[in-house]
C-alpha cells in the first residue's frame, strides 16, 4: 500500500507539478522555514530553523491532454502550496466552473486511484467523466479540525471539450489531497491558548496546517495561533494577544528568534504578557528549543525571554519527577522505584479499609488531597497531612471514581437511574452540578476523567446498547460550569466493552478495551479522533484498571500487580505485588 501510494504521487507530480527541495538558512535576517513542532525544552543538539521541506510548484495543462492527466494535473495542482489561490488548478477547469469551485469549504484526504468512464470514440466525444475512487482519510474543515474518515471515497469529475481541449466542467467542492500529499505540505500542530479563568496554565487546541513555502512552519503557526481557537475549544479559553495584532515577520539574529508585530503589541497589560510569551514559546516548540525569543512592535527596543523560563505552563500539569500511588491492604501508598510503597500521611494512608478509588490532585497543590468513594454515600476528600480526616464534597449513594481537576476541583458524575446520570463538581467542599446535554445524560457514565489542561472531559458512557467513550469541553463562567461540544470518540461495538480511561497527556487517552479476543489497551487522539499509528500495546496479563502521564503506564493486573510499561523496550514490568491494586498518578 504505502508504495503504491508513493507511486501514484510521483505520476501525479510528473502530470501537473514540479518537485523541488528548499533548504531553510539560520543567518542573519533569514526567515526560518520548517521544523517540527513539539513541546518548548531546552535542546543544543540540532538546529531545527534549517532543515528543508519538499515544495510541490503547480504547472499548467499540457496541450492536447487526455481526461485522465488532466484530473491527475489538477489534483497535483491543488496540492501546490506555492500557489495560495490554486491559480494553476483553475486552469483545469472551464470559465464557469473556475469561478464556481470552492476548495476552501472542507481539505479531503483519499487513498485511491483514478478511474476514467469514457464513450467508446472518445476522440470525437465532447464530454466524459473520470473519477477518483478510493478511501476516505481524513477531513479537515477551514479552522483545521481533522475528523477521520474511513468509508468509501469516490469524486467524480464532468470534463468537456473547449476548444478542442478537455477541461473539467464539474469538480466536487473541496481540496483534494493524497494521504501523501497531506504530509508533504501539511503539518499536524499543537496551538496553546490560555483557559478562559486567566490562572496561569495552557490549553491544547490541535490543528493541521497548510505549510506556504513563502512563510515557513514558523511564521505560518505564530499567524494561526493569532487567529484564534477552533470553535470546539473557543468558550473555554481566552488569548493574550490583543485583536486586530499582525505578525510583520520573523528573523533569527545569532542565536536569537526575533518575532516582530504591529502596534498592538504594546497595548497587552503586564498581566497578560507572561501569557502571550508562554503561549509563543509552547506553540513554537523545537522551532524555538535552546534559543532566545525576542518580541518587538514595528522594529522598535524589544522584550529576551527564554523557552525554559515558562515551563509553569505546561498544559499536562508536571514538574520534576512524577510521583506515582496505589493501594494495597487498603490503603493509599507512595510507589517507590525499589522496595515496599510508604503510606501516603493521613486518612488515606492511615485508615485502611474505608475507601477506594482513590485520586489525587496535581502535586502542585501542598498538601496533595486524595479523593475517595467513602462508606458508600458520596466523595469524600482528605489532605495529605498527619491526622486528617475524610470530609463529605460530593453527597451521592451511586458515584463514578473522583477524578481532579488542575484548579483544585473533584469531578464525578452520579447515577440517577439506570438510564440518566449526573456530573458534579466540588472545590473547599462546595458542589455544584455540571450542566450536561442529554448525549452525557442519557446513560450511565461509568468513568469521567478530567484532561490534564483542565479543558476537556472523558468519560466512559454504557446506554444499556454498550459501552462507549464520550468527549466534551468544559466552560468554566464564574461559578457556573457546563459541558459543550460533546462528541463521541469510540462508538459502541457488538462485543466490545470498555473497562477504562486514563488521560496519558493532554491530548491523548489511553482507553482499555476487551473483547472477543481479549484486552486491548489503545491510545487515542482526542481531537483528531482515531487511535495511534502504532497500534494497541500487547498485554500479556488481564489488567483491571489503568494510570497515566506522558511516557509513563501504570496498569492493575489480576495477579495482584501494578505494572508499569517501557515504551522503548515495549515491555511490562512489575512495581508492587501482594496485593497492589489501583494505580493512580496525580489528575489523568
């Protein structure tokens, strides 16, 4: 498959594009080009400002072409990102319909070929149709969202004779792009926007990118971030760069990434400013690792800051070494690297027996409190301090395990009946009830978890039909909290039960599934929908239950085990045994 999807792009390249290679400079007032955008560490071991990116140049219809190259020149052509207006591509096209096409409603994304159905003389015909069949990737809407794809993909295209040329009189609405296409000159980032409660701390939103050669991956992000948030994500956050803001360019001087606006840069308050930084440094990523960024308004005296100088806004939550808990004996105890676990101190490390399903809130809080179910009567909360003493947050007599949230907040939702459920929220022992659409509503919710950014809500729903994964933004508004844009990530499917969830970052779920074949234990792209590239991780015993961070797995097994899994070596080893159950990570 993947050569002949490699083949196809090299004809469709040699029928309606050039391939050229451009290689990105890091002198002197030279605009960086490409790279790969990741999380903002520190990182002298590459220059990622000059690595080349593979540019498509549109040419236009040959003289006395057939259908079929001039369906394979046009589609090349809408894949030339050089020509932002797709110029060439109308070229293809009759007067009428170059005017008519809009290829900036939706991106489609196929594997397939090209099938012409022509009349039996085609030299005399004046009309014809040929077709692009195949399968559905992926689509992308205008904001970037990707949603996957899957079914059966066909386009047909109407050519008529003009002139004594075919053209295409009829094209579907949308640009069309190969899977391999879609990696050439698209680019799968990560945009970082505060949370709508100004408290320090990044929210993820994903997007793909068309990459314009004329700009770069850079300048190219910096614009997108600036335009703002998908809708998805848009209610539950805020940004710090003012409206009306424009990026005049970007240029490296030495060792320095200079970012130049207009004006309104130096309208943003000193409150805000952290934030634009931080939101720069994390969207830039690589491009920015082991540098220093500087900001500036028309070229005026500007601002040095350092990538590693904004670690506190990591959207997954994490500083220094993570610690990891479980229960054994029932009781909450620290995981240690060798040897027996230590009792967390107080009541969830003092009084066995009396709780379980434990979680615990980001260890930036001090003490770090536990969450627990307690005597069967709600969520109970105690601090991690000698002496401490469960107190009642949440009251409920059928409660899903808590799940933290970054600000201090326990979630879990409440079965009504066997056909409704309810989501509540509780901080200082104050509770509140979530507003919820009857997608969550209607069903049991089995599991809710809190995404790392605090943006996003999982949750394990069974509607009597099966089980499935529900996904929704929370939007936090004063003390009124409510769950928009609720979708569903994994459907129910016959003989498929999901057992559990656990946010590895703030993007991803690991989601544990069995079936007829036995346990699966999946990650999952949230915002684009569809499991890893890399496939299921190989279990080797029955888990019951699942922790995560990013790198780090945590898993029960039925043995009595907590296991933890080396993504490098792709391997389970255990951590604690006699008993060891529910392993738990700060939030996820």
């Amino acid at each position: 498959m993947r050569s002949e999807r490699l083949g196809a792009r090299r004809f469709a390249a040699a029928a309606g594009a050039a391939l050229v290679l451009v290689s990105g400079g890091a002198g002197c007032a030279t605009v960086p080009t490409s790279g790969s955008p990741r999380v903002a560490q520190e990182d002298q071991g590459k220059d990622t400002l000059s690595q080349p990116y593979v540019r498509l140049i549109a040419t236009p219809p040959k003289k006395g072409a057939p259908p079929e190259d001039i369906v394979k020149g046009f589609q090349a052509a809408m894949a030339a990102f050089d020509d932002s207006e797709l110029r060439v591509a109308r070229e293809y096209l009759t007067p009428g319909e170059a005017k008519r096409w809009n290829p900036w409603r939706q991106t489609q994304v196929y594997e397939g070929k090209i099938e012409a159905d022509h009349p039996q003389n085609l030299q005399n015909a004046t009309r014809t149709t040929v077709t692009l069949k195949g399968t559905t990737v992926a689509t992308i809407d205008p904001e970037g969202r990707s949603t996957p794809g899957g079914g059966t993909f066909a386009a047909p295209f109407t050519l008529v004779k003009l002139n004594g040329e075919w053209r295409i009189d009829v094209a579907p609405d949308a640009r069309l792009l190969s899977y391999d296409d879609l990696w050439r000159a698209y680019r799968k980032v990560d945009l970082y926007y505060p949370p709508a409660t100004r408290e320090i701390g990044l929210v993820v939103d994903r997007v793909w990118v068309p990459i314009e050669p004329d700009r770069g991956v850079p300048e190219t992000l910096v614009r997108r971030l600036i335009a703002g948030p998908t809708s998805s994500i848009k209610d539950a956050v805020s940004s710090a760069f003012p409206p009306g803001i424009e990026l005049n360019q970007i240029t490296v001087e030495g060792d320095t990434v200079v970012l130049d606006f207009s004006s309104e840069l130096d309208t943003v308050s000193s409150d805000h400013l952290d934030a634009l930084k931080a939101q720069l440094v994390w969207t830039l990523g690589e491009l920015v690792t082991g540098r220093t960024v500087e900001i500036r308004a028309n070229g005026g005296s500007g601002q040095r800051f350092r990538p590693a100088d904004y670690a506190r806004y990591d959207p997954n939550v994490l500083t220094g070494s993570v610690q990891a808990y479980y229960m054994q004996d029932g009781r909450l105890l620290q995981l240690k690297e060798k040897g027996d676990g230590t009792p967390v101190p107080g009541a969830a490390g003092e009084q066995a027996g009396k709780f379980s399903q434990p979680a615990v809130s980001s260890t930036n809080e001090f003490p770090p409190l536990v969450a627990a179910l307690v005597n069967g009567d709600g969520v109970y909360v105690a601090p991690m301090t000698p002496g401490s003493q469960w107190q009642r947050w949440i009251a409920g007599k059928d409660m899903s395990p808590p799940s933290w949230d970054r600000y201090g907040a326990v979630w879990a939702a409440e079965r009504v009946n066997p056909h409704e459920s309810r989501i509540w929220t509780a901080d200082n022992g104050r509770a509140r009830r979530v507003d919820i659409d009857d997608e969550l509503s209607n069903g049991r919710i089995v599991k809710l978890r809190v995404s790392r950014d605090g943006a996003r809500i999982a949750a394990i729903l069974d509607d009597g039909l099966g089980t499935s994964v529900k996904i929704g933004t929370i939007v936090r508004n004063g003390q009124q909290t409510r769950i928009e844009s609720v979708r569903t990530l994994i459907a129910p499917r016959d003989g498929q039960k999901i057992k559990d969830i656990a946010w590895q970052d703030a993007t991803d779920l690991l989601v544990l599934s069995e079936g007829r074949s036995g346990q699966e234990l999946a990650t999952w792209s949230v915002m684009e929908g569809m499991p890893s590239d890399e496939g299921p991780i190989k279990l080797d015993s029955k888990i019951k239950s699942i922790a995560a961070v990013p790198d780090h797995i945590l898993a029960a097994a039925d043995e009595g085990q907590v296991l933890t899994y080396s993504v490098d070596k792709h391997a389970w080893t255990p951590r604690a045994d006699n008993g060891a159950t529910n392993p738990v990570y700060p939030l996820g």
